[in-house]
C-alpha cells in the first residue's frame, strides 16, 4: 500500500517527497452549493440511562436521532471554496448509545499499548521499493509527515510548501528524531496511522467511531450549530479550542494559549463532557471516505440508522488513494485556510498516512 495523503489538505505528500518530485496539483475545482439545503432539526436523544458504570475515561452519549452534516453557512468562512460540499445534504441519522474517550488518546495512553504488545506503527516501519516504485533506495527511511513553517508568507495553493517528510518522525518523536515525549505524556499521540489506531483500539477493547457516533457526540445535544459549543468562535472572546493564529503558515502565535499542539483538557468541554471535538488533532473515524455518501444517504428518504459508512473509499482528487473520514480539524485550521473544526464538515486522509497533527479517540458498546 501507498503512504499518501495527509489529511484533507496534503494529498500525496509521502509518495511524492520520496520520489523527490515536489509537484503540486491545481486544487480540486468544484461546482457551486446549492442553496436547496435539507434544514437541521432538533436533536432526539434516548432517553435512557448508561447500561453501567462508566469504562474508565469515557462518557456516556445516549443516542438518538439528528440532522447531520453541513451547509454553506460553514462555507464561507474558507477559503477553499467548495470544501462542506461533501457534507451536503444535511440529514436525519439515527445512532445507539455508546461510550466514547472524553478525550483523544494520550501519548500516555499509547505507550502502554506498545509496551504491552511491542508494535511497530507504519510510520516506525521502513518503506518498500515495492509501496513506491521508482523511489531512490536512500530514500526508503522510516518516517512520516511533518508540518513546517514558511519563513515568509505564501500563496496557499501548494501544501508541499509546509509539509516535509521527515526521516525518523513517529509518534515517539513528532517533528521527527529531535524532537520527544518529555512532558508530553498528556498531548495526543500523533503520527498514527489509520491501521495504527485501529490496533489500539482492539487491544483496548474499544473501536473507533462511525463517522455518526463521531458527530452526535460532538454536537452535544444541539443542532445545526457551527461549532461543539454554539455559533459563535470565540463567545465573550473565549478561546474554546485550538486552532491557528498568525499568518499562516509562518507562525501560529499562540493567541489562544498554545502555539502548535495542546494537552488534553485544555479547552472547555461540549455539552456531552468531550474535549477537543474542535482543533488539536484530527481524529480517524472508522468511514471510508466518499464526497457523494451524504447525498446517497439522503436520497432513501428515511432516517438511517447506524450508518457504517459506504464499502469503498472513492476521492476524486485522488482516485487511486484509500482513505478514510476525519474529523474534528487540528491545530493547524484556520480560517486563512480552511476551517474544518467547525462540527459538521469531514476531512479525509490516506489509511497508511500519519503526520503530526493527527491522533483519534475510541467508542465501546
């Protein structure tokens, strides 16, 4: 399998960096949103009480029925402009209840599972002349994605402008061989592959959510809101996640409390008690990804009920990648860019991919 795709942002990133070819792609273009918008609905939780006593670190969500998705009232604060058109139309779900981390899953957290079972994430293991053909051999070095500042500001219309791969980067060492865990045991694991996340998950007894699952706890009870907590970014000038300040992608100045990556916590919680459903880390979601699953969804005219996801992945923009849905946004969205923390729109990445502002939580029955 190919490592490619960082996110929704990064495409071929790894594959491309290894064949030393720096060969930025014209954005995807994309047909206006129609204004004929499915309307949100109130949010009909079960009422139901949990069916014991929490799992430790996890938070109840009692399920029920809600209007998911999102519409271009999210549109317009991008700057890449067609970017909630896979989240259109908005439409009912509907989800059983379930446990879900309150927060993302810790370097703490991961260091017991590596220890425990001794594994060797994909960005740990050394590439193959076979996952990239035609790649120089002193290319083929374990490592992974790494964001990278411009020193002066840029047009944004080429992310291999920021992005690098970086030898020796892992989720033991982030920005790559320098850089480590000391004092980090509370941050989010980042550089964790989709298959990684996935594994942590099974030897904790867990799963990771349904793109659903991910957005009905996220909401917290409410609907149609832009953001976890409500419409507004930053009510009474409150920072309420962590996101991008600063000219980007020169310098995140850290308005907020934290220039790059936060610990776990540091925001306030959504109405569910769940930190971080906006910025921090992208957050791997068990979906394949396609652009037109909300459309064929909608399109039965029924409320789904614990939908899975469609059977295939399917990205126009990278039609031969495999790649699966993310949520939630990072440290590194902005609205200079595009914001993609606010709750109902998707993000997307290549299953054997892992960067540095990627990490994911887990769900139990």
């Amino acid at each position: 399998m190919v490592r490619t795709g960082i996110g929704w942002a990064v495409g071929a990133a790894i594959a491309a960096l290894l064949l030393l070819g720096r060969q930025p792609k014209d954005p995807p273009q994309s047909s206006p949103v129609s204004p004929a918008e499915s309307v949100f609905e109130p949010t009909v939780s079960n009422d139901l009480p949990p069916p014991g006593p929490a799992p430790e670190g996890m938070v109840w969500i009692p399920g029920g029925e809600f209007s998911i998705g999102a519409t271009v009232s999210s549109e317009g604060l991008c700057e890449l402009h067609g970017v909630t058109k896979d989240a259109l139309p908005v439409h009912r779900v509907y989800v059983d209840g379930f446990w879900i981390d309150a927060t993302e899953v810790t370097n703490a957290q991961f260091a017991q599972f590596v220890k425990a079972t001794r594994y060797l994430t994909v960005a740990e293991r050394t590439p193959t002349a076979e996952e990239f053909p035609g790649a120089p051999a002193e290319n083929l070095v374990a490592g992974s994605t790494v964001f990278t500042p411009t020193s002066t500001p840029v047009v944004l219309d080429d992310h291999y402008q920021w992005w690098r791969y970086q030898k020796g980067a892992s989720w033991r060492h982030p920005e790559g061989p320098r850089s480590n865990l000391k004092g980090r045991e509370r941050y989010p694991v980042l550089q964790v592959a989709y298959e990684d996340a996935a594994a942590y998950a099974k030897w904790a007894g867990k799963r990771l959510p349904t793109e659903a699952e991910w957005e009905f706890a996220a909401r917290g009870g409410l609907s149609g809101k832009l953001y976890p907590w409500g419409d507004e970014f930053h009510p009474g000038g409150k920072a309420m996640a962590n996101t991008y300040q600063g000219r980007f992608p020169v310098k995140d100045t850290g308005d907020d409390g934290y220039a790059g990556l936060a610990p776990v916590r540091s925001f306030p919680p959504t109405g569910y008690g769940l930190y971080d459903m906006a910025g921090n880390a992208w957050e791997w979601v068990s979906d394949w990804y396609r652009p037109d699953y909300y459309k064929r969804l909608a399109s039965t005219g029924i409320v789904s009920r614990n939908p899975q996801g469609p059977d295939s992945s399917y990205d126009p923009a990278e039609p031969g990648e495999k790649k699966r849905v993310q949520r939630g946004g990072s440290f590194l969205c902005t609205d200079q860019y595009c914001t993609r923390y606010m709750v109902g729109t998707r993000g997307k990445g290549e299953i054997r991919t892992a960067s540095n502002h990627v990490g994911f939580r887990c769900v139990k029955h």
